[in-house]
C-alpha cells in the first residue's frame, strides 16, 4: 500500500519548505501576467488528486475562525443560544480577537470518517479552506504559507504554480 499523502507530505515538507516561502514572497514585488489562469490550473490539477477525506489534517490541527453569521447558523442549527454555543465549543483568540475552536481536532470532526458532521453549515472559513482561488492571489500570500505547513493540497498547489510560473517567467 503506498503511503498516504500526509506521510508523502510531512516528508517533503522539510525539504521544500524555504523554496515555497522564498516563491510566496516574491507575490509581493512582482507581478505575473496571466496569474489568475496558472492558479485557476494548477488547482484544479491539485484536486484532481487530492482527496481531503484520506487526510482532514486541517481539521484536525488548525481550526477555523467563526464569523457571527457562522455563529449565529450553527448554535441555531444545534438549538443553542449563541452564547451557550461560544462557552461550549469557542473561545476568543488572545491574539487577534478572532472567535475559534476550543479544542483540537475540531469537535465537529467525524475521526472515522474524517467527514464534517456539519458540513452543509460549516464556517465560511472552511467552506473556503485552502483559500487557491482568493483574488488577487498576492494578497493571500501569508495565509498560503501558513497553510503549506498543515496542508497536503496548499503544498501540491503551491508546487504546481511554482512549476508552471518558473518554467514560464524569469523573476
């Protein structure tokens, strides 16, 4: 049995790791005629061999930010006040004030399954995880480079456009 993607990735990631920040960090000088169809590429490339169900390791060491729409969707849906929903599953980070989960992996997260058990009203923040088609890609650079740490995809993708962007462009 070949090694799941996570294995492949905590591998790899070491490796490339400073190559894919050093690229990240270019988005913020230069600019790339055409980015917007070398990333609409190199994602769906990237998910049409990524499966998030073989991993769901966002899930299970990040954890979303709750916007108030989100909390006032989700403690409705689980018949809860607002504020008895934030005190059981929430708390507010000390950094930036942004509301997030409490534990990890999140509580929401079916460990057998690694399905969301409230995924048809999960957090915009995880609807829109890993964030590839965000316009203008530059302006997103901080959260690619954070997301190649825990994601398998977000480091494929980031691969695929450091490929075709290097092959194509001289910086």
């Amino acid at each position: 049995m070949p090694p799941s993607i996570l294995v492949r990735f905590k591998k790899q990631l070491p490796l490339r790791r400073q190559s894919m920040v050093l690229f990240l960090k270019k988005f913020d000088t230069k600019f790339v005629r055409g980015i917007s169809k070398l990333v609409n590429q190199a994602s769906d490339e990237t998910w049409a061999s990524v499966d998030c169900l073989s991993c769901a390791n966002c899930c299970k060491v990040m954890t979303p930010t709750f916007t108030k729409k989100d909390l006032k969707r989700i403690s409705a849906h689980f018949n809860m006040s607002e504020e008895d929903f934030y005190t059981k599953w929430l708390k507010t980070d000390e950094d930036n004030g942004d509301l997030v989960n409490r534990i990890q992996p999140c509580q929401f997260l079916n460990l057998q399954t690694n399905k969301c058990t409230i995924y048809a009203i999960r957090p915009e923040d995880c609807a829109q995880f890993p964030h590839f088609n965000k316009k203008p890609f530059a302006d997103y650079n901080h959260i690619h480079e954070q997301n190649i740490e825990y994601c398998p995809a977000t480091f494929l993708f980031i691969t695929q456009l450091q490929q075709k962007i290097e092959k194509e462009f001289v910086w």
